[in-house]
C-alpha cells in the first residue's frame, strides 16, 4: 500500500532498479520499503507544515520597539569620491563627496543601520505594502544608501539626473537584472519574491555608485535616520532577538520581550573594529 500511494515520488529509473532488484534478491525488498516510507514520512511533514494556518497579528496586543544607534570613537575618514569621468557628476557636486558608508550625526548619532527581527516571530502572515521603496539616483549618487523593503513589494529606481545610468542590481536569491535609464526617463520598476541580505545595487556607467537594499519576507525592520533612531511597530507579545547591522561596523544582537501592548526603547552602540577604510 505504501509503494502504492508513494511510488510516483521516487525517481522512475531508480523505482526501477528497486522493482528488479525485488525480483533477484530479498533484501531489495528491505530497501524498497525503507526508502518508501522514507518518502512517505516527508510528504505527510511537507503537507502537515503547509496546512498550518497563518496567524494574523492583532493590532490591539501588539507592542512596539524604538531606539537609537550610536557609534563610540572616531569615524573613519573617506577619499572624496572622482567623479572625473562624467562633466555631469562634476558639474551637479561642485563640493567634493566622500562615500556615505558612515554617516555619524551629533552625538554619535549613527545612520544607515539595519535594525530588524532576526528570530523569534511566529507563524504569521504580513500584508504587502502597496507604496513602492524608492530609490532616486541624484546628483550621481543613489539615495538612500540603505533601503529596506518587504517582499513582493513594489520597487521603484528614479534618475533624478540630467545624465544616463544603468541601474544593476546584484542578487543573491532573486534574478540579477541590468537596465539602462536615460536622464528624463520612466522609474524602473521591479520587486523581490524572496528575501535578500545587503544586496548591492550598482550603476555600471559610474562605478563610485552604491546602494545596498534589504529584502525582507516580514515588517518588522527599521533602517537608522540621521538622528540614529529607528522603530519596530506593531509587533505582536513575544520574545524576540533584535539584530543591528552596519556595513563596516559587524552587527550587535540583543533578545528583547515584550508583553501586550508594550513598548520598549533600546540602544544599541558600535565601536571601531578591526576594519579599516581609507
């Protein structure tokens, strides 16, 4: 009954090795069978964890996670950007530019952080925003150096610049795409159907170009403002580990609870490491 029921989920050229080898030699049968109820017990697993149902959060339990991140020594310094080969870019930065990797405000304000949920959510189902995550080219920079966004929400790339860029997103779990954008043009428009880490977003007309976009398959996640703050709303009762990330300085970790209705305000504080920059 089992090779019955299962057997059109093995291999056919394999099923039929094991059919001749039953007829040759007995302990073919063994194997047969245990590799049959094998591939039974996964496909009970697989069809018991995809028919648990979702959870939905409810706003009038959740609670929420605010806080500030702050850097503790002394910023690196950066080479101001050649921008050289574009009189475009020349002419928009009459100012040198210095790439935005560590972006520190008053009091040790650091920006460009990552603070999100790493663990602890349970099995709930999220609404995809409808607003696109925008990311603007201007003045032959991208702005935001950082953007976050959910899955599947819509994407949107600008050209805020009276010159042509090619807008080249790299991906790790998503398709890789390469699209050039002429000064006056449409936005781009795109989205992820799965997660990404620190995907980079290049622009291979100017090299010094660089964004990194998060991908999220949930809301909960904040990217630090100039003021170093950022906000976790909504977050249903729970245990969580709360996770900070900046391109040069690592991540922190820290396990947060809070209750129905809770808010709670952490910090988090970087430090120099070994990772240099010049």
């Amino acid at each position: 009954m089992v090779f019955r029921d299962y057997r059109g989920r093995v291999d056919p050229q394999f099923r039929h090795a094991l059919v001749c080898g039953m007829k040759i030699r007995p302990w073919y049968r063994i194997l047969a069978a245990v590799i049959l109820v094998t591939v039974a017990s996964c496909a009970k697993q697989q069809s018991s964890e995809s028919s648990t149902p979702l959870l939905t959060v409810d706003p009038s339990a959740a609670g929420s996670i605010t806080g500030t991140v702050t850097f503790d020594g002394t910023p690196p310094v950066f080479k101001p950007i050649d921008m050289s080969q574009s009189s475009a870019c020349v002419h928009a930065n009459p100012a040198p530019v210095v790439p935005p990797v560590v972006v520190v405000g008053d009091h040790g304000a650091l920006a460009n952080v990552v603070v999100y949920v790493k663990s602890g959510l349970g099995n709930f189902k999220y609404d995809t925003p409808s607003a696109p995550a925008i990311l603007s080219q201007k003045n032959c920079m991208y702005e935001p150096h950082v953007l976050a966004l959910m899955t599947d929400q819509p994407f949107e790339i600008q050209n805020n610049d009276p010159t042509m860029h090619n807008v080249h997103p790299m991906p790790k779990q998503n398709r890789q795409w390469s699209t050039s954008q002429p000064a006056g043009s449409a936005a781009l428009k795109s989205s992820f159907a799965r997660p990404e880490f620190a995907m980079p977003v290049l622009c291979n007309v100017h090299p010094w170009m660089r964004a990194l976009v998060f991908v999220f398959d949930h809301p909960y996640f904040s990217v630090s403002s100039k003021a170093g703050a950022f906000e976790l709303d909504n977050l249903p009762p729970g245990t969580y580990t709360i996770e900070a990330w900046h391109e040069t300085f690592g991540t922190l970790d820290q396990t947060v609870t809070i209750g129905a209705r809770e808010s709670k305000s952490i910090s988090f504080a970087f430090k120099p490491n070994s990772e240099s920059v010049n």
